[in-house]
C-alpha cells in the first residue's frame, strides 16, 4: 500500500491501567470513529489492530486493542502513530481537506510565482498551519490554511495559490 493509500488517524499515548488498555489520541473530527476505520496498522504497516473504545478519558480514549494484553505491551507502543486505509474514511466536503493530501503540493503566489512545497500542516489549537519550504531559504515559511492566506486548493493540479503577507 502506498503512502498516500493511507492516513494517520491517531497515536497511542500510552497504557491506560495495568489490563492491557491503552490510552488513544484520535486525530478524527468524531474521536470514537477512529474504531470504524480498523483494521489500523502501525506506520511501516507490519501491525495491525481493531479497536474496541472502553471509555473516554482525559486526553483522549480508552481502548482495547487486539494482540496488547498488558501494561508492559501497552507501554512499548507509546507514540505509535495508527494509519487508516484511505477508502475507509468519509469523502470530505469540497472547502475541507486531509492534511495528507496537501503535503507535498506546489504552492504559488497570487500572480503565479512559485513560493515552494508544502512540507508540513501544523494545528497547535489555533488552525492549520502551513508549513512551506522554498528553494534557497533557510527557514521555512509558516502560513495559516485561511480562506484569506489560501484562497485556492487544487488537488487535482497539484497546487496551493497564497496570498502572501505585505512585507513590514
């Protein structure tokens, strides 16, 4: 399965108890659909897991997971991430996208110059934030995924259009 086939829908934080639950971090807008999406794997794809949410918890969801029966598995975990099958996750509507599906997109300025690559989203609770790299620069630039900053999405063309800030 190729990269882009899958996305990253939550994390294991850690155990939860010492009877093999674990702790999850869902990335999904509805946290308890991140079970709907199993079989989940880990990133290189050599585990898999179905998940039965227990309860919710602070920070996140309780769960049971198939093949982590103990605190001890549980803990060895912490800080895996768990990747879905694209297919399985709901069609989004058209002024929404999967963090996935930007990174790696051209991004442009308003009158059609290139700017760089999308290297990265970001959401540290205030939105998305566009993390792009131009050729040449040090730094990267850091843009937030507003209708205003990012007026324009083209997936299918593979592009971002930016309406980049004023220079001070």
């Amino acid at each position: 399965m190729a990269a882009s086939d899958k996305v990253c829908v939550g994390a294991i934080a850690g155990a939860f108890g010492v009877q093999g639950e674990v702790r999850l971090k869902s990335f999904c807008a509805d946290p308890a659909a991140i079970a709907d999406y199993a079989p989940l794997t880990s990133e290189d794809g050599k585990r898999s897991f179905t998940v039965k949410i227990t309860r919710a918890v602070a920070g996140g969801l309780a769960a049971r997971m198939t093949g982590i029966t103990t605190k001890e598995q549980a803990d060895e975990l912490k800080g895996a991430t768990l990747w879905a099958e694209r297919i399985k996750l709901p069609s989004l509507p058209d002024d929404e996208f999967y963090h996935a599906d930007l990174i790696g997109l051209t991004v442009l300025d308003t009158g059609g110059a290139p700017v760089g690559t999308v290297h990265a989203v970001h959401n540290h609770g205030a939105g998305d934030i566009l993390e792009i790299l131009a050729p040449g620069q040090r730094n990267a630039l850091l843009l937030p995924f507003t209708l205003a900053a990012v007026p324009t999405v083209d997936l299918t063309a593979g592009r971002i259009i930016v309406d980049l800030p004023e220079e001070a």
